[in-house]
C-alpha cells in the first residue's frame, strides 16, 4: 500500500449561534456532501499526518465532496465555557454546513460521533441524504473509577499510554512505532487531559437509544466481524433504525484505523454511491415538546377579578411568548392558560421551563411544565403525534412549580449542568406501558 502524504487542506472556521468557532475543512467536490466525524479526540490538520487515515479520507473524498470538522473542545475549535451538550455539538455540525452552503449531505459517524449523527439526522430529517455509523457505543450509565482517570491523566499524551490503547483497540498495529507516536501526539492536539475528561464523560452519560427510530434517512451500520461485542450493540442499533442495513466487515480491531480499512470504505463507497438519495421532504421530525399550565388560575381569577386577570394573561402571554423565542421555540398553541411549544435541543427547552417559572412567579402566578423529546408528525407550521401526547401527560403529573421532563430529555441533556432526580414510573393516561419520568431540582 503505497502511503504517501497529501498535503493538508486549508482549514476554515464556521460560528455557531452561541459565537463558538468551528474548524473545519473541505476536501474534493460533490455531490454528495460526505460528512465525517471521527470519535473522541480530533485535530483536523493532525489526521493528514497519519497515512491510513489520509487515505481514507482521500477515499471518501474520490466519491463526494469530504467535510472534516473538530467539535467544540477539540482539535483547533474552540475550548467551550460550558461543556457542550449534544445539542450543542448538533449546532456545530448546522453551523459547518451553513458556512459551506450545503443543503443535504450524508453524515458518518465513528465511534462516540454517531450519537450526534443519530441526533442530527433525526432533528434535521431533510437536510440528510444518508448515515453511516461505525462501531456506534452503548457506554450510558458507565463511571470510570477516579483512579483511573487519575492514571490516565497521568499518562496523558505519551508514547505508553498510546501503546497501551494500540494494543487494546488496534492490536494489528501494535508494532507500528509511527503509527503509536502519531496517536500520542494526536491526544495532545486534540485536548488538554482536563477537557478530555469531561468531554468523555459527557459521551459516556449521553443516551440516544429512544432517538435511533426517529431516524428516518437510509442507514448502513458497519461492525468488525471479529468482534463480538461491537457486533452486538451495532446489530442493537440497526434493530431500531427503521430499514438499517448491517454489515460486518473483515477484521477485529475496533478501531477503524487498524485492519483491513480499506474494506469498511468498500462498504461507505458501495452504500453512498448505490443507495437512492433523492427522498422525499419529511413529514416527520424530532422535537422537544413543552407544556405549560397556571395552577390554581381560577382561584386566582376569582380573587383579583376579570380586569386584572386579564391584564396579568396578557403579561403572561408576552413573557412566555418572548422567553420561548429566546431559546429558538417555536409556539404552537396557547389555548386557556398555557402554552404548548417546541424546541430543537432538550436543554434549551428546559432551561426556558425554568425560566418561564422564574419571570411567572414574579408576577404571583404558579406553573407546571412537562418535556419530551420525540418524533413529531408535520402538519402544515404545526407538530403532533405521539411525543406531543406524552409531553402533555406529563406535565399532568406535575405539581405547582415543578418541571417534569421524560427520561429521553434526561437521557440528552448531560453536560448541561440541568439536575434532575427520578421519581419513579408512572403511567400516562391513554398511553401503553409506564415511563421513568425525571423532576428538574
């Protein structure tokens, strides 16, 4: 295999709605758009340096037009002032395409990045021709003992710490020196140990398994063959994306980077340039549902009286009505005294709930929201089906000045510094079986 160096393409910088810088770089010419994200740790320029990589990107980008990016925290993007959520990442990778101009593209996900391919596609179902995902994770609910992380720490970014992890995820270049110096040295361009941490355990407590139906775009999930339990959780994952098609390729290693590469390109190549990516506009999307309620408003109505009462509605109406816009919702209905809208990131729905509490309770008024996050119908400029009902029924279950929020908004929101506590499974009229549903403290 002849492994010469391309030259680096130039690296370009996208800004999100939050102001946060993007690095990224484009390679080739489409269509289609290909975009790839790499797991964990990324330096877009670094990964040229790496001759099975480069060639691999090179592939990608003989078939479509190659878009490379480092999220937020990593590589040369910016270090982020609060951890980014994965509705935060999702907007980086929005952003990207915005700045580059690109309506439709087919997303790639490797590792730890298909949770925010899975997410995207899902919220974006008409801007995504088509997913891959390589060895997507199921790690929710994992902790890495302190001392470990310590050790980690550590060792961070030296040849034996990159030794160590060659051997355990990429044994086939176990005694390829270069190949273990290029890794030390791409841990350190990537992140500082510190980010590295936090930016891990973020993945690690993030669960996208109630997204994975919603998605709607033609997927191939690709597995090693020789590994059994990455085998496993990628056939889990084609089970719930509907029409998936699951392909193990040649080799064990978990890492793409070791074995035989080449054939898990055969089978991204094969998949991009055979599948039908002229599809539809989507009637259906991925959403954040909230509802609102006054408590008590008729006691209250009786207490102040009509002209007040109206006066002290139309207060409400604008505060909800500005406090949603502010956190890009989008309102649906306010029939009576509340309101019901919808959002494209969890955590933006819950912190405008808790604001929404905040600026009513100021003025003497008391509300109970309740949030889910699921596939919605598109009707027209209006959301319904199912999550709607599901958000609607949980707010019923709260009381006066509570937020409750299912547990797929739970499952979605790590990172963002929201605190939630159980309280149990409870069942919500009309719908089947029970559901853990989370109260904001």
């Amino acid at each position: 295999m002849n492994h010469r160096r391309m030259d680096i393409p130039p690296t370009r910088y996208a800004v999100t709605l939050d102001g946060s810088m993007i690095a990224y770089q484009v390679v080739g010419e489409g269509p289609p758009d290909i975009v790839l994200l790499r797991a964990w740790f990324t330096n877009i320029e670094h990964a040229w340096q790496e001759p099975v990589l480069a060639r691999l990107m090179t592939r990608l980008a003989s078939f479509g037009r190659l878009i490379l990016l480092d999220r937020r925290g990593m590589g040369l993007s910016d270090r982020p002032a609060e951890l980014p959520t994965i509705e935060a990442r999702v907007d980086d990778l929005r952003a990207v395409l915005d700045d580059i101009g690109v309506e439709r593209a087919v997303l790639i996900g490797v590792g730890a990045a298909c949770a925010v391919i899975t997410v995207f596609a899902a919220s974006e179902p008409d801007r995504v021709k088509a997913v891959v995902l390589y060895h997507p994770p199921k790690h929710h609910g994992i902790e890495i003992p302190e001392e470990e992380w310590a050790e980690g720490i550590r060792k961070w970014g030296t040849e034996e710490q990159a030794r160590a992890d060659v051997a355990d995820i990429a044994p086939s270049r176990v005694d390829d020196e270069a190949f273990v110096r290029w890794l030390a040295a791409d841990t350190r361009l990537s992140a500082s140990p510190g980010m590295a941490r936090r930016m891990i355990e973020i993945d690690l407590a993030t669960d996208v398994t109630d997204v994975l139906p919603s998605v709607q775009a033609p997927t191939l999930v690709l597995a090693r063959e020789g590994s059994p339990a990455n085998r496993a959780i990628a056939g889990e994952v084609a089970a719930l994306i509907p029409g998936a098609t699951l392909v193990l390729v040649p080799g064990s290693d978990h890492m793409l980077l070791s074995g035989p590469t080449d054939a898990a390109v055969d089978e991204i190549e094969r998949f991009v340039t055979g599948t039908v990516l002229s599809s539809p506009e989507s009637s259906r999307v991925l959403a954040t549902v909230l509802f609102t309620d006054l408590v008590d408003s008729t006691s209250q109505l009786s207490r102040v009286g009509d002209r007040a009462w109206r006066d002290l509605m139309t207060e409400h109406d604008e505060q909800l009505r500005r406090l949603i816009e502010a956190h890009r919702g989008r309102v649906m209905d306010n029939a009576g005294d509340g309101f019901f809208a919808v959002f494209d990131g969890p955590s933006r729905a819950v912190r405008c709930a808790r604001e929404i509490g905040e600026a009513l309770a100021r003025l003497g008024l008391k509300v109970r929201c309740g949030l889910h996050t699921g596939e919605c119908e598109v009707r027209g400029d209006k959301l319904a089906g199912v999550a709607v009902v599901v958000a609607a029924r949980t707010m019923s279950l709260a009381g006066a000045g509570e937020i409750l929020a299912t547990a797929t908004v739970h499952d979605l929101i790590a990172g963002s510094g929201l605190d939630f506590v159980s309280i149990g499974e409870h069942t919500l009229k009309g719908l089947p079986g029970s559901r853990v549903i989370y109260r904001l403290v």
